[in-house]
C-alpha cells in the first residue's frame, strides 16, 4: 500500500510539471540530504547549505529519520521528514531569482496549523500568503503567482501541535501558469484503503489483508477518486475525526461501510460540558465525499458537524457538494448532523438522527442546517425522532456575521416527537418543533415536498419569526392535545419579508376541528378557534398576512376518518427498506373513499433560488391533500445512471425525483454552455443553456446522448443509461 502511494506522489510531482507549470520545480526538498542537528541545537536558528539549491534555514525544526520517525507521518515512503515543533518554529528556503509562482508541502499528520509567508527582499520581511487554520491535508499547495517574490517561510506558531513537513516543492513563475485553488492536488491514482474494528495500526498498511483500526490513519491517506472501506462492526474512538483533504467534482473520496454497516463509536471521549464543545464525532470542512451506510453515536457535541474552517477568510472550496446516504446519528450529546459557518450544497440522502441528547436536555436537534449555514442544503428522505430540541433547525443567527436569505429543500422528510427523551417523556428544556424554518434574526427559505411533522412537542409547522420564504407543498401536520396544550400542527402567523413569500399548497392537518370549533349563530367560525378545544393540536395560519397565501389545502374538514390509520406512529420509524428507502407505512394514508382525493393544485417543478426541485407527481385528476397520492407509493432512492464518457469528463447523479445533476468537470464557472441530450436514434430530447459547471435536467429512460458545447466548439460527449 505504502508503495503505490509512494509512487503516487512521484506521480503527483511528474504530473504538476507537466499539466500545470509547464517548467520543473526550483527544487523538491525531500529533507533526506540535510545535515542533521539535535533536537536541543535546533532551539537556535541554524542555516544548513544544500547544493545546487541555496541556504536553507531552520529554527526548533529538525530532520527525523530511522527509530526517531513515525511511519505513518512520512506518507512517500522516503527516509525523513522535517519535525516542526509547536509553538514557533520555521522552515525557510534558499532566494530563488525568477519570482515563485506556487509552494506545495506535504504535512504527515494533517489537520494541523501552518502559515505560509513570502518575501521579496530575501527575508528581510514577510507577508502572509495563507494560514492553514487546522486545515493541512496530505498534499498542500499555496498559489503565490508573484514575480517580485524570492524566498518561502513555513512556520508552526501554533501550541497545540507538532507538525511533519515533507517534500517542499518551489516553482518559478510563469504568467501562463493556471491553477486552482482546491486544496488536494490530484495525483491521478486510485486507491481504496481498508478498516477494521479488528485493525492493529501499529502493523496495518491499510489493505484488505491488514486493515486499519482508526479511521484517522485511512483520512491521512485519501485523495480525489480514493475509498475507504469500513468493515462492519464497533469501532470505539475516543477523539474527534478531522476530515479537510477534498476530492473534485468527478472523483469523490468514498467513506463506506462493507457487509452491513460501520458504528463508530465515540463514548471513549472525555467529557466536556455542552458549551462550546469542540467534541464532535467527524468535523468535516472538505467537499466533495460521500458518505455511506455510517452511524455516528455517543458523541460529546455533534455527530457529525460539516462547516469550513471558520467562516470567515476561508476559500469556498470548503464544506460543500458533499453526499451523505444512509447514514445514523443518534444517542450524541448535540445535534445528530450540524451545518454551519457557510457549509453550502450538501445533499443528506435517507439518513435518519434520533435520541440525540444534550447534558441539559434541550439544545439537541435531529438535523440543523443553522446559525451561518450556506445556500442550497438539500434533505431527501430524512427522518429525525426523539430529539431533546427540535427534528430540524434552521435558526439564523445575526450575530454569526455572516449573511441571510439562504436556501434550504426538503423533500419527503419526517419530524416525529421532537423535545422527547423516549416515547413517553417530554424535554424539560426542549423546544420540541418538527421543522423550525428561522428566527427573527434575518430571512432564512424554505422550500419543502411530502414532508410530514408528526406528534411533535410543540410546533410541527413552525415559523419561528421567520420573515423568509416557506414553501409547503403536499405537507401533512398531526399533533395531540394530550401532548401539550400549546402543540400545534403549524404555526404560521408573523410578517413576511418583501421579496419572499409563504405559499402552502395542498397541505393538510389532521383534526377534529369540524366537530370541536365553535360558530357563531350566522354559521360562520369563531375568530380564535383553530382547534383549542379539539383533541388535536391547533392550527395557525394566518392568511391576512401579506404575502402568505394558501391553495387547495384544509386545516379543518381532515378529519381521522379520512384516513387508512393515525394511530400507527411506530411505523414512521420503523426499519428502512433494503434500498435505504423509507419505510412504507399506512400512517397518514387516504381512503379511497376520502374526500381528499384529486383536490389539490399541481404543483410543477422548478429552479427554487438557484435549485433544482421536483414537482408533485399525482394519478388522478389532480394531486391529492398531504403528504401521500392515493394509490401511488412514496419515491424511493436516488437512483443510478451508467455513464460512459466519449470526450472530455461527464459526470451523472441522479437525484430523487427523476431530476438528473450533470457535471462538466473543467468548464469554468462563468462560461455559458448548451447541453444537447438526444436518444439512441438521434432525435433531440433537450435543449438546455446553463453557465458554470453544473446543471439539472431530466434524462429521457433508456440510451441517451449528452453533448455539451460552448462558443467556441465542443466540450464534452457521454453516453448514458437511465434504467
């Protein structure tokens, strides 16, 4: 294992000589020919002169080689690499004449803290070029892209951690040099690394035959188009797993459970009290994973936690386009799964959170995309249960510095007893929503499909003093009065911003309020009775709003008798299918006889603020009330398309829905593009114009033809087949 990836990263240098400088490196320093001092004479600044590359010099850094080096820090197979002590150390380069167009460094721990500084006076002073805040991942590059600039500064200033620097790489300028800024260079080799609960670290090579213990050991490794396999099992961790290495857009880096799934397990963590607890299970701040079939549990803070490393100051290539499937957080001492500081376009697929429990008994939600959340998360066939807070939290946090008015989807997701330690016992401290869409602390969009909040604590339905868009599509409500006097199966009653909009169409609450709502002698309804005296939870929508309108749904005839049961709640959360899919269950389900049946409004799909979403598919004459179509059971998982590409790089995900997302790799974000899609006898399908890199349309079933051209000719050609 350690072989191929040594070869790998002669490859990766091979390769950045070839396809992005054009022009050999300044020099690879490999620390294998530096003189040697102490540890103890490396606390003064010393200068060590290599030939045919200049003076370097070094202060509390020092070559480690033979039974002083850890293995596993020295990632190339070589015979040293350079310790850069904590707390102020540094590496400095020799002067090179040609000015420096980019640095790249290996760091064999990843994960640590390093400023990156230049000079164009030969070190007589220094300006920052990049800060690794936690963030260095196996293989580091710095874009300096600076004529006048003469001399390279790695410096450890941090007090946390030692850092093992290898392989420093200076290449000179050259004005027709294009780089991007992601953070993992692509090495162009494909590898899959392998743990197990019974892996011994100290002898493994993370292949199959000697797996890994700890997920760390196989984080340090991966790059672009790389897996790790996780044998099923307990894996009992005592430290949280930082994951900041990227895979590309058409080569993500695959985490997977093999044979069942893989419980990674984080009890052996210290206690820390809830407040400010940098406890979690995984903080990933990378982009480009996917995540499958992996539990999270007994985590001090989140299960799991996406967000960059702060969120301000940071490239964009951090937190985003990430794919978490089929995966469980549960029993953790905060929220299940977390999104904050601008993590942005990840898709959470069939992942269920539940009985996440904070020392306090009130702060931990199932799912929350909050505080300084990015745009276009997207939730498909989620489910969240048991929460001590809420199933989802979208509360904006202004105090977060960072902006408002990001979107948010959610499509056949269930919120059920939330603010609830077990079926029976309420959160003292919970605030117990199914969906709480905002805060009053700045406009946050919701657009949401089949979504059902069930027997939640408080609000099912809940605006929270949102002034953003909610969008209620096909939604079923059902909460019981025994549960609280104050639950509500929707509470949507506050001032809308100007620019967004509440629109709730064919939605239903199941009640009794037909029967239990008081009239007046005219007829008419009672002002104020929106089920207060019923047994079921109350109602709140107020259509006087400005900007908040319904369509075609009922709030007061859905009466239990029009459905097939209410009473099953069990089925909700019961065993997924094998697929990942959601459970079928008759919760919730029309009669034949109800009067609900082909009484809604269609509703098509469409580009939601920038998003692909689906409409409302329907059998009869038109959709039916809430959250399920009479005789048509629910969509089921994402679905597969084969590929083959023809010229240039197509990539094919197929989302919930039918919806197809179709990636250029390369085409530059501002380009303007026409993708063709015509099937196997020719005949054009689609025309569609996009810019950027990706775009969303539905393939025809069956042999397609994608072409994608610019201005200035083709770009790139695949076959697919949509089964």
């Amino acid at each position: 294992m350690y072989t191929r990836r040594m070869i790998a990263v002669v490859g990766l240098l091979c390769s950045v000589v070839v396809t992005l400088a054009q022009s050999e490196p300044y020099f690879i320093q490999t620390f294998d020919d530096v003189n040697l001092v102490t540890k103890e004479q490396a606390a003064e600044e010393y200068a060590t002169t290599v030939e045919g590359q200049g003076e370097w010099r070094f202060l509390r850094a020092y070559v480690v080689l033979g039974e002083s080096m850890k293995t596993n820090y020295v990632k190339d197979g070589s015979l040293a690499d350079l310790r850069m002590q904590k707390s102020g150390s540094y590496v400095i380069t020799p002067v090179v004449r040609r000015g420096v167009n980019r640095v790249t460094f290996d760091e064999g721990r990843t994960g640590k803290y390093l400023r990156v500084y230049v000079s164009t006076d030969e070190g007589a002073t220094w300006t920052l070029a990049k800060e690794f805040n936690k963030n260095t991942a196996l293989h580091n590059t710095v874009f300096v892209r600076d004529e006048a600039v003469n001399r390279i500064k790695i410096e450890n200033d941090n007090g946390s951690n030692d850092c093992d620097v290898d392989n420093v790489a200076v290449y000179p300028y050259d004005a027709e040099e294009q780089g991007d800024t992601d953070p993992t260079e692509d090495n162009g080799v494909i590898d899959t690394f392998w743990c197990s609960p019974d892996g011994d670290d100290a002898t493994a090579d993370g292949s199959e035959a000697h797996p890994f213990f700890s997920l760390k050991q196989a984080v340090r490794l991966v790059g672009p188009g790389d897996t790790i396999c996780m044998k099923a099992g307990t894996y009992v961790y005592d430290a949280r797993i930082d994951i900041s290495n990227c895979g590309k857009p058409d080569k993500l880096i695959t985490l997977k459970a093999v044979d069942g799934r893989a419980v990674l397990d984080f009890s052996a963590m210290p206690y820390h009290k809830h407040s400010d607890n940098p406890q979690q299970g995984i903080r990933l701040s990378a982009s480009y994973w996917h995540f499958y079939r992996i539990d999270i549990t007994n985590a001090s803070d989140n299960g799991l936690l996406i967000e960059r490393e702060s969120s301000t100051g940071y490239a964009d290539y951090q937190a985003h386009d990430n794919l978490i499937e089929e995966c469980n957080f549960y029993k953790n001492g905060d929220t299940g799964l977390q999104m904050k500081n601008l993590a942005s376009w990840n898709r959470v697929v069939n992942c269920d959170s539940y009985l996440n429990c904070d020392e306090g008994q009130g702060d931990a939600d199932g799912f929350a995309p909050k505080i300084s959340v990015g745009d276009g998360n997207y939730f498909y066939g989620c489910r969240a249960w048991l929460n001590s807070d809420d199933g989802w939290d979208v509360f904006y946090k202004q105090d977060s510095g960072q902006p408002d008015d990001m979107s948010i989807v959610l499509e056949h997701c269930i919120a059920y007893k939330n603010g609830f330690l077990d079926e029976e016992t309420l959160a003292p401290d919970g605030n117990g929503n199914g969906f709480k869409m905002g805060s009053n602390q700045g406009a946050m969009n919701l657009y949401m499909n089949r979504c059902l909040a069930v027997c939640n604590k408080a609000k099912g339905f809940d605006q929270n003093h949102n002034a953003g868009d909610i969008i209620l599509n096909n939604c079923t409500g059902f909460t019981l009065k025994s549960i609280g006097s104050k639950a509500y199966s929707y509470r949507i009653f506050e001032k809308i911003a100007e620019g967004h909009e509440a629109r709730l169409t064919n939605c239903v609450a199941i009640n009794d309020r037909a029967t239990t709502d008081k009239k007046n002698k005219d007829g008419s309804w009672k002002a104020g009775e929106n089920g207060q005296n019923g047994l079921y939870g109350r109602v709140e929508i107020d259509t006087t709003q400005a900007r908040l309108t319904v369509v075609t749904s009922e709030f007061r005839y859905a009466a239990p008798e029009q459905f097939v049961s209410v009473d099953n709640h069990a089925e909700l959360i019961a065993p997924r299918q094998s697929d990942g899919s959601l459970p079928y269950s008759t919760f919730a389900r029309l009669r034949q006889e109800s009067m609900l049946i082909d009484r809604g409004t269609p509703v098509e799909p469409t580009v939601y603020r920038g998003i692909p979403v689906n409409g409302i598919s329907y059998l009869g004459a038109a959709p039916d009330l809430g959250a399920y179509e009479y005789g048509e059971e629910q969509e089921t998982s994402v679905g597969s398309i084969t590929v083959e590409p023809l010229q240039g790089q197509i990539s094919v995900q197929q989302t919930a829905g039918g919806l197809s997302l179709i990636t250029i790799a390369g085409a530059p974000d501002i380009r303007q593009l026409q993708l063709t899609v015509s099937d196997a006898a020719g005949r054009m399908h689609t025309l569609h114009d996009f810019a950027g890199h990706t775009t969303a349309v539905r393939l025809p079933r069956g042999i397609a033809l994608l072409r994608v051209t610019d201005n200035k000719g083709l770009v790139a050609t695949a076959k697919v087949l949509v089964k």
